[in-house]
C-alpha cells in the first residue's frame, strides 16, 4: 500500500508540475527539486524463480546558495519479493537513508561533501540507481571489496599541477549514519582516489586506503580502473585488493576481484553488454569465475529494460535475470 501511495504521490506531483521531462524531477521550490526511481527483475535459476520489486527511493535536492547544495535519498530495497518455487513472499517497506549530505563547492580544486554518501571508487559504485547501469546485475567487486558508502567528509576537486587529474580524500571515523543499509559495517575509512581524465577516448584512476570494520577486521585495499570508449563501442575495467588483518585472531588473509565489461551500441535504444569477471577470497576459500550476456533496451535514457545470463564456475548459480526500471 505504501508503495502505491509513493507513486500516486509522485504522479500527483508532475501533474501538477506544468513543464516536466522524465528523470529531471519535479522542481517544487527554487531551492527544492523533488524526484525517484524504481526497478523491477526477475530471476531464474536452478534453486529460484524470484519476482522482486527490488529498488524504490526518493530524491529531494537542490541548491540553498549558488555554492551550497544538498541531497536526500531514501530507499526502500527490495521492497517486495516472491519467490515461486519455494512459494514464499517478503518485505521490508522501511525506507533507510542511503543518502543524506551537503556540498560546497569552494572552487575547481577544493570541494566539500559532508554526511552520508556515495564512496568515490571507480566506475561502477558511482552509479548506484539500476537505470543508469547497463546491466541487471552487479559485480561481486562492487559489494565485496569496500564499503559502499560513507559516513563523513570528501575533499574533492582537480589537482592544481595536473588540470586533467581529479583527486578525493575521503574520511570516515564514527558508523554509517544508517548502519542496517550499508554492504560493510564498518566505524572507520579512508581512502585517496585519482581519476585522469586528459582524453574523451581513454580514463584510469586508482584508489587506495583502509577500513576497519565493526568485528576488529583491518583492511588496506588498492584499486584500479580504466575506461576505453569508441564511437559504438566501450571497455570498462576495475580490480581491486584487499589484505585484511584480523585483530581478534591475529590471522592476515587476502581478496581480490577484478572485472571487464564491454558496451556496443546497436542503434541508439538497443545494445548488448559481456561482462567477465573474476572474485577470490582466501579466507573462506572462494574462487569464482563468472561471465555476462546481456541485452538492453532505451526507449528514452531514465527508462530501461534489460534482459542477461549469466555462467557461474559454481553451475547452481548460472542464472537469468531480467529488470525493468524507471528515472523519475
């Protein structure tokens, strides 16, 4: 029902927003623009058959001065779940705080955004909301390898030497403002990250850092990627690892993840996406090897439709998966 009341709500408002373009929001105040998402899948596999009304947020930003901006995001995920072969069905209508932060913006090499938000790690943790991926699923990379999010300060902007390179220095010293809606609990992190962005064609970063998370576990990471775009065509790729020394056992143990993704571009509303990608664990003795086909479908940038399968060195987990999600 609370689902229902958000979109009749949402539906309330760009009816009586005059001018409105999807994805853009709903600009209810000078200071004050109101907006969402939602995203549906389905999934197939040998032990599931999962329908899941899996993402539904709302957005509320905009600008208090032409310096001073800000940002509010809250999600409910997923929202609903019914899984066909096991004849089950779940919830959780509880809407966290994925996003809560302010942001200065003092000049073109130093920048401030203070509270709950997105880590600035490569490629992939900077587009968090389905529409904007080009495929359904996730890399392991993505959820396994650092905290999603953090709680505290990044300092951002262009390096003053290099006017193509821009740099983060970001901190956290206390828990996630929504600790139950986070991938890695964790109490402190900090981390560098540099992007070079000298050519349209060709981008590479890095990142390093550490997190410690809420069971004493110390973790220093490195990170890397690179992007490679062509006019139909683009390559993206990440890797990352971890040395992770656990206080409470004294035992050191290692992860490592790494992916490659390739986009083509059929016309301007349909593509076809493979991904490879590559996850081990030493502690727990994982391996995995996965490979991605996909398909998506454009009809207008903040709607998409995608459909995939994918391969898993564990064949249990070979699975198809398909989503429809909307940009409001």
């Amino acid at each position: 029902m609370r689902f229902f009341l958000i979109l009749f709500f949402i539906f309330t408002l760009l009816a009586n927003a005059g001018h409105y373009e999807l994805g853009h929001g709903v600009k209810l105040h000078e200071k004050l623009r109101i907006g969402g998402y939602f995203s549906t899948d389905y999934e197939v596999s040998e032990t599931k058959r999962l329908a899941r009304l899996d993402d539904v947020a709302v957005l509320a930003y905009g600008s208090i001065t032409p310096e001073l901006s800000y940002l509010t995001e809250l999600e409910a995920a997923p929202y609903f779940q019914r899984d066909f072969r096991a004849n089950t069905q779940a919830y959780d209508r509880h809407f966290h705080k994925e996003r809560v932060y302010l942001d200065y913006q003092y000049s073109e090499m130093a920048n401030f955004r203070l509270g709950k938000q997105i880590t600035p790690i490569g490629y992939w943790n900077l587009e968090p909301i389905n529409v904007l991926r080009e495929t359904s699923s996730n890399p392991l990379l993505s959820s396994k390898m650092f905290p999603k999010f953090l709680t505290g300060l990044d300092i951002y902007g262009y390096l003053p030497w290099f006017n193509s390179v821009t740099y983060h220095i970001f901190m956290q010293n206390n828990r996630d403002i929504d600790k139950e809606y986070i991938n890695i609990k964790n109490e402190h992190f900090f981390g560098i990250s540099l992007e070079n962005e000298d050519s349209m064609d060709f981008q590479y970063g890095g990142s390093f850092g550490e997190f410690i998370t809420e069971d004493r576990k110390r973790t220093h990471f490195a990170q890397l990627n690179a992007k490679y775009e062509l006019s139909n065509l683009s390559f993206q790729s990440e890797l990352a690892l971890n040395h992770i020394d656990n206080h409470v056992t004294t035992i050191k143990s290692y992860k490592f993840a790494a992916y490659l993704q390739s986009h083509y571009k059929i016309s301007a509303k349909h593509a076809l996406v493979g991904r490879y990608e590559y996850f081990n664990d030493d502690a727990t003795d994982i391996s995995n090897h996965i490979g991605i086909f996909g398909y998506s479908y454009r009809p207008i940038y903040p709607v998409s439709l995608k459909a995939e399968y994918q391969w898993n060195s564990d064949e249990q987990l070979n699975k198809f998966l398909t989503s429809f999600s909307v940009l409001f």
